[in-house]
C-alpha cells in the first residue's frame, strides 16, 4: 500500500473527496431496484406465453398426447373389429365338363346340359362364449387406451409446469446474479479510486474485480440455462421449430404463493389415477384374453347349405339340396400353450396393477411430504433469512463506506446476500414444483368421465 500524509490540508481535502465517493457509489449500489433487468435486452419484443396458456397449447399440440388418443382410436376400431360376425363363405362348383354329348332332351343350354352344378353357402358359428369374452377383452383395451391418455395428459400437465419453473428459475438467477455483478463493479470502481489514493492494495483490488467477473459469468450462464428452459417449454408445446423466443408472464413468488393442493384425503370417492385405471383395464383385458383361450379349446362348427343340379340323361331335371356341419376334431392341440401364456400375462398384470396402486400412494406421501418441506424452507427464506442477509450487508456496506469495514468483510457479506436470494428463488421453484407433484398425484378419475372420453 502507498503510504500518503494525510496532514497537509490537500490531502485531507483529497481523502474526503474520496470518501464522499465511496458513500456516493455506495448509496447508488444499495438503491438497485430488486426486479432489475438479467441483460436479455432481445427479449422484450418476443411474445408472452403464461402458464395456463402453456398448458392449453400442450393439451392441443403435444405429439405424445396426440400418440396417445390416436391409441384410443385404435382400440375403438378394434372394439369395432370384436363385435362384427365372421363372414359366410360362397362355394360354386361345376363337374363333368368336356364331354362332347352334354346335351340332354331338354335341350344343349347351359342349364339343361349334364353337367353337375353345385352352390354351397357355409357359416362359422362362435360356441363357447368367445364372441362376448373377445368384446370384453376388447372393451377392456379401449378403457386401458383411455386411462393411458389421461394418464398422459396428467404428466404432460406436471411436465409443462415444471419446465416453466425451470424457464423462471433460470431467469430469476440470472437477474439475482446480473444485480450481484452490477453491485461489486460499482465496488470496484470504487476500489480502483481509493487503490490510486493508496487507501486499499492492489491484491484487494484485484480481489473485488474476480469477484465480479465471476458473478458476471455465473448470470450469463443462468441467461444460457433460461434459453434451454424455453425452448424445452416449447418443444412441450408441440413448436415444430422451438427457438425459445418468448417472455414468461407468471413469476416465481406468484406461483409460489398458490394456494397450496388439496388434501389427497379429500379425493373423490371410487375414483382412481389414471395409471391406476389403464392397469387395472390391462388387468381385465389379460383376464377376457385368458377365458378367451380356455374358450377356443371348443371347436366351432361350419354349418353348410348346398343346392345341386344335375340333369339326367333322359327322364324329369333331377334337383337336390343338403345341409352339412363340419367342426375341428381337438385331438392333438387343446390350445394348451396359448392358455399357459395367457395365464402368465394375467399374472404379470395382476402384477403390475398391485404396484401401480401402491406406486400412486408413494407418489402421494412423497409429494405431500416435498410440498410440506419446500413451503416450510420457503417461510424461513422470505421470513427470517433473507431478511438479515440483506440487513448485514447494508450494513457492512454502509461501515466499509466509513471505513470501518474491510473489503473481505464486505465481500463475504455480499456472496452471502447473493447465496441467500438464489436460495429463496430455488425455494420458491421447489415449493411451485412439489405442489404440481401433489396434483399430479391427487389426480384422479371416476369411471364415467373415463366413459366420456369418445
């Protein structure tokens, strides 16, 4: 540190102006606005998309959600498919063809020549109840279809939150880091004037101006994060070129501060999830397809009908008709390994609807308990910390103005206050995030608005 006489009248004089400085850059630094501008001055022009908005344009042009009710009509068709009749079969023969002396004495027509004509009609008849367990299986398929689309519908709106609270985390980083940045360049431009009046050394110097450079990096790496976040809402949406050229309307305090979910307690009676529901459906499906199989063990008859004409060689037109069955002899299939199949994919099922249910009460105590935790650390932000974070640093920013703080002491202070406001801003975009888990997990459908879905 240069050493410098501060007796003479002009050097007290310069000593004071530059402590006027410091108290003038000081007061300027701490009168910031709190919602100052992150630096994405490009940003202003682009469109504003809120978060009802963002779910709505989900629900309309997701390409997962769309897959899913195309999958509904793929099982409405084969619904369709289960209840149609096997179609009869149309058999015309003709024998006796060639002979030069076809005709007979009721004339050389195509009729009346000996040749032995015969039309045939045949039907298969389902027995054994397979016709109703083949529409029951795929009744079941099409409820399955049903609950898979609101099912993902339900995590498209879960998604479609959360990457928005991703878009305003980000973006609220970068504003808190972008103040941070500002505020220690004020600093040391401050400490750069008081360097050249030998008040500070070049080490605390260079020191304050790191710290600042770091800070500025760490907002244009949140202003990065923030344009990622966007174009992953956008691709959300279903954007067929997402740029990430739009300005959030909601806030992080704003969806914080939603009133907090429903009690899960408080569902409706007899309703279930909808993941709940397509694997109970799937459950009843591998059940119909398993009594379907036991049921294919009966063989099923062709009943035929038949009607020949075969003019004689003299004498009246000799017409004749029959009636035949016909039917499989079950000798050496029994459909044994088909039935030993279907019985496995019942088990699997069985399976999996178990740990769908108990999955969906995990997701719920898991939810409630997240919700419940990040409201509470958010209080304690908003209530306590961040509070005295923000009166120790103005208060060793108004004592280093005096000269009764050292440039450490504020530094720290600073990176504290900083390290605080980031914390508050993850608290509230865990609290928003946990309460969209919670309705993600309390969502729930009674069967008749699974009926509605057509």
């Amino acid at each position: 540190m240069v050493g410098i006489d501060w007796s003479s009248g002009v050097e007290l004089a310069m000593r004071a102006l530059f402590q006027g400085v410091i108290s003038i850059g000081l007061a300027g630094l701490l009168a910031l606005p709190a919602g100052a501008q992150s630096g994405n001055s490009g940003a202003t022009n682009w469109p504003a998309l809120g978060l009802p908005a963002a779910r709505q344009r989900a629900f309309e042009r997701n390409w997962d959600l769309l897959a899913a009710r195309s999958g509904v009509d793929s099982a409405t068709a084969q619904l369709l498919v289960a209840k149609e009749f096997p179609n009869p079969t149309l058999a015309l023969s003709t024998a006796r063809l060639g002979n030069r002396e076809n005709s007979t004495p009721l004339g050389n027509s195509l009729w009346n020549r000996s040749y032995d004509s015969i039309a045939a009609v045949s039907q298969l008849l389902e027995i054994g109840g397979k016709r109703s367990r083949r529409q029951a299986s795929a009744q079941a398929g099409l409820n399955g279809a049903r609950a898979r689309f609101f099912d993902a519908r339900r995590t498209l709106d879960q998604g479609v939150t959360k990457a928005y609270l991703a878009v305003l985390l980000a973006e609220e980083n970068a504003r808190v880091l972008t103040e941070s940045a500002r505020s220690l360049q004020r600093e040391s431009d401050i400490a750069e004037a008081r360097f050249h009046a030998g008040d500070i050394s070049a080490a605390d110097l260079k020191q304050i101006q790191n710290n600042a450079a770091e800070f500025d990096l760490q907002a244009r790496s949140a202003e990065a994060t923030a344009a990622q976040a966007r174009i992953q809402v956008e691709l959300l949406l279903g954007e067929p070129k997402p740029e990430g050229h739009w300005n959030p309307v909601e806030t992080l305090t704003d969806l914080a501060a939603a009133p907090a979910p429903v009690p899960a307690s408080a569902a409706a009676a007899g309703a279930e999830r909808p993941d709940v529901l397509a694997a109970e459906a799937d459950l009843k499906r591998a059940q119909s397809e398993l009594a379907l199989q036991r049921a294919l063990r009966i063989p099923d008859p062709t009943v035929s009908l038949q009607v020949e004409h075969n003019p004689p060689g003299g004498g009246p037109p000799t017409d004749t008709a029959g009636i035949g069955v016909s039917f499989p002899l079950p000798l050496w299939n029994r459909n044994g390994g088909n039935i030993r199949a279907a019985e496995a994919s019942r088990d699997q099922a069985a399976l999996a609807a178990r740990k769908a249910r108990a999955q969906a009460q995990a997701d719920m105590a898991l939810a409630e308990l997240a919700y419940q935790e990040a409201a509470a650390r958010l209080r304690r932000y908003q209530e306590q910390i961040r509070p005295r974070a923000a009166q120790v640093r103005e208060s060793v920013a108004y004592a280093y103005g005096k000269g009764g703080a050292s440039l450490v002491a504020l530094l720290t202070a600073e990176r504290d206050d900083n390290s605080v406001r980031l914390a508050t801003a993850q608290a509230q975009a865990d609290t928003a995030a946990a309460a969209a888990d919670l309705m993600a997990a309390q969502n729930r459908l009674t069967a008749g608005e699974l009926a509605a879905l057509k």
